[in-house]
C-alpha cells in the first residue's frame, strides 16, 4: 500500500494511539489511569475501522444537490465503517461511565485508587467474610498479614470501627 | 517485569498491525456492499447523508440495540451509585457557587446549546450529526447547572419520562413500518412524511422521527448518567466534609 500519503501518516498514528493505550493500560498502578488509557485504546481501534473505508481523494459519503448520485457514488469513502464507529463511540461512552462508577465507589470504600492496594484489601475483605484465613508463612506473625497499609487507610476511615476491633484483637491474642 | 511484558506485548501488536496494514490495498473498497449501499440509498431511503441511511434503515435493528446498551450502562451506574441517598443529604449550608460570570456564562450557553443540539438532530439526515452527536450536545445543556450552582440538581423523574417516550417513540415507529407490510424499523414514506427532494429538511419520510426520538433517548440517558454521578460526588464530598467539622 501506499504509505506515503495522508494516510500513512494517520494509520501511523491510530496505530500509535493502539500502542500507547495497552502500554498504559499495563503499565499503570492507578484504576482511574487505566480507564483513561482504556479511552485512548478505543479511539485508536476507532480511528484504526475508520481508515478501512478511507481514501485520500475521497469525500464524505453525503449528497450534494448538485452531485449525479452515479458518479459521487465512486469519490465517495465507504460509509459502513463509519456508522460501525459511530456505534462503537456511544457504546465506550457506555462503558467508561460504568468503569468510572466503579471507580467512585471504590474510591469511597477503600479510600485508595491503588491497584495493589485495592487487591489485599478485597483479599481481606473476602477472607474476613467467609471465615477463611488469608495464606501467609508460618514464621510470619499474624498482624502481618494484613500489611501496614491497610491498617492505617482503617484508622483515617471511621466506618470500619468493627474491622479495627478484629484486628486489635488478633494482635492482642498474637500478643498473649 | 510487569512492565516490560506489557512494553512487549503492545509493541508486538502494534508491529502485528503494522505489517497487516501494510498489506492491505487502501484506497480500494475493501467491501463492496458500502458502494452498492451508496447508489441505493438515495432512491430507497431518500436522505442526503448515507451514514444516517445506514444507521437508521440498513441497520435499524443494530441502533435499538445500541440504544439497549447504552440504558444497560446507565441502569449499571445507577444501581452502583444509587440516587436514592443523594435525596437524603440536606442540601449544602456552605454555598460554593462558582461566581457571577461562570452563571451568567451557563446562563447564555443553555438556549445556544439547545438550539445546536436540535438543529443537528434535526438537519442528521442532511448534514453530519444526527441524534447521537446531538444528544450529547442536549445532555450537556441540562448537565451544565449542575457543574456550576452547588445546589442545582436533575430531577431524575422527568429525565427517566423523557426516556422513557423516546425510546417508546421509536420501537412504535418501528412497529407503525410493519402495517405497510416493511421490515421492523425501516423509515418509510407515506402522506405526511414524504420522501420529498434529496436534501431538503422535509425529506427521508420518518428517518428525521426516528433521529428525533434516538436524539432525545441518548440526551436523557447521558444527562441522567452525568446526574446520577455528579449527586454520588457531591453526597461524599459532602460527607467527608461532615466527618471533618465533627472531629
């Protein structure tokens, strides 16, 4: 194909975009981070469908009245691809609002965007609630196992009084 | 190593898409139903943009099905967030409202972006836009307020009425296709929706309908869906600050 022309150069770039976008999503600790770089992933991929129906000489696929409709027919880009791309905006608008909703809630559960952090505390959660003891090695005392992070995101956040009481209680019986 | 897996992986797709790229015939139409679409449609649709003819009457069924996911989403968001709790909190003592020019700024922006947001959905089957585009632009009309007075807030009711009709609106001009023996939700021409010239606003029979209710359904999802999160952001700024004054 011919890549010197406008449309390498724009493929280029979708192509870029595709890149920066997983790279971001990879490479980010921060969930709100990663939704962002979720957004550029979506763009390039739509820019990417766009350029199948596009070439440099092309018009967009709209009549004028004074085109015979036979010959636009022929300048005219592929317009299928372009109304599968304006399906797939509204439908990411969709989806980002949701990821972001997730987000602020667990923003105020777990006062932390951290994805790391964000793992040991529902691992915690989780092990709290089905009365499961969370892996840890023998030599380790107990109050390690929820590492110190956790402990101080409880003590700035009130609502989890109960969960502190666990906690101090563990230590005291570690401690007796 | 996390990181160079990823730097890995996306380098290798993107030379992965390079190299596909490279060998496709640009220029070329890769599927040949899009120039039969464009000779068509003219003569069975009758609207000047062809992406809208596509949209709306080749690929009806795909829009109401869009339209489901996108209500899907807002219904998600609402039942993460819920705006039941936002009804309960007291609105704010402290009124934080961000000055005079930015209210006098919505002030004028609102008739100007409802204006915009009609005359794209309205003029969708002549020019670019249609109801999509301009729904987002009607969602934002009704969404600025809220940004910018403290204690302006959607009334979730009539956003969910006007949703409600709109997508009403259109399964029933889908269904009303059906009586003159056409497919569900293919736009049609008959008396008062005439297929008129190319390129006039009074053309397409019931397609500019269609893009009306489409318009509408996607403006009150989106206002919705803004609302719903903004009354979750201010409920637990509201909150914390509460937490701040008691201790």
């Amino acid at each position: 194909m011919n890549m010197t022309g406008v449309e390498g150069i724009v493929l280029l770039g979708a192509i870029g975009l595709i890149m920066i976008g997983l790279a971001g999503l990879f490479m980010s600790n921060n969930v709100f981070r990663m939704v962002l770089a979720l957004v550029i992933l979506e763009s390039g991929a739509n820019l990417f469908l766009i350029l199948a129906g596009f070439h440099g000489l092309g018009i967009a696929p709209i009549f004028l009245s004074n085109h015979a409709i036979s010959d636009a027919g022929h300048m005219m880009n592929d317009p299928i691809p372009q109304a599968l791309v304006l399906t797939a905006i509204v439908i990411g608008v969709g989806v980002q609002a949701l990821a972001l909703a997730l987000i602020l809630k667990i923003k105020a559960h777990y006062n932390t965007l951290d994805m790391s952090e964000i793992r040991q505390q529902m691992e915690y959660d989780l092990a709290k609630n089905n009365d499961v003891t969370l892996p840890a090695s023998a030599q380790s005392p107990d109050s390690l196992v929820r590492s110190k992070v956790i402990c101080q995101a409880e003590q700035t956040q009130p609502d989890h009084i109960q969960a502190k009481a666990d906690v101090q209680q563990i230590g005291g019986s570690v401690n007796g | 190593m996390r990181n160079v897996s990823g730097l890995l992986f996306s380098g290798g797709l993107a030379f992965l898409l390079l190299v596909i790229a490279t060998h496709l015939p640009f220029g070329q139409p890769l599927m040949l139903v899009g120039s039969d679409i464009i000779q068509a449609s003219p003569h069975e649709v009758g609207s000047a943009n062809v992406v809208a003819a596509i949209l709306l009457a080749y690929r009806g069924i795909d829009t109401l099905g869009e339209l489901s996911i996108l209500f899907t989403a807002a219904a998600g968001v609402g039942l993460i967030l819920g705006h039941r709790a936002s009804q309960n909190v007291p609105p704010t003592q402290v009124k934080n409202n961000s000055g005079f020019i930015s209210q006098k700024g919505i002030e004028l922006m609102i008739p100007l972006l409802l204006v915009v947001g009609f005359y794209i959905i309205f003029y969708g089957h002549l020019t670019p836009g249609g109801g999509f585009q301009g729904g987002v632009i009607l969602a934002i009309a009704f969404f600025l307020p809220v940004l910018v007075q403290s204690d302006a807030r959607l009334d979730h009711n009539i956003i969910s009425i006007i949703e409600g009709l709109a997508g009403a609106v259109f399964i029933l001009i889908g269904l009303w296709a059906m009586f003159y023996e056409r497919p569900f939700l293919q736009p049609f021409f008959n008396g008062l929706f005439a297929k008129g010239t190319l390129g006039e606003l009074w053309s397409a029979g019931t397609l500019p309908l269609l893009y009306l209710a489409l318009g509408l359904k996607v403006g009150a999802e989106l206002a919705g869906l803004l609302a719903t999160i903004a009354d979750f952001s201010i409920t637990e700024t509201q909150g914390s600050l509460s937490e701040d004054d008691t201790q």
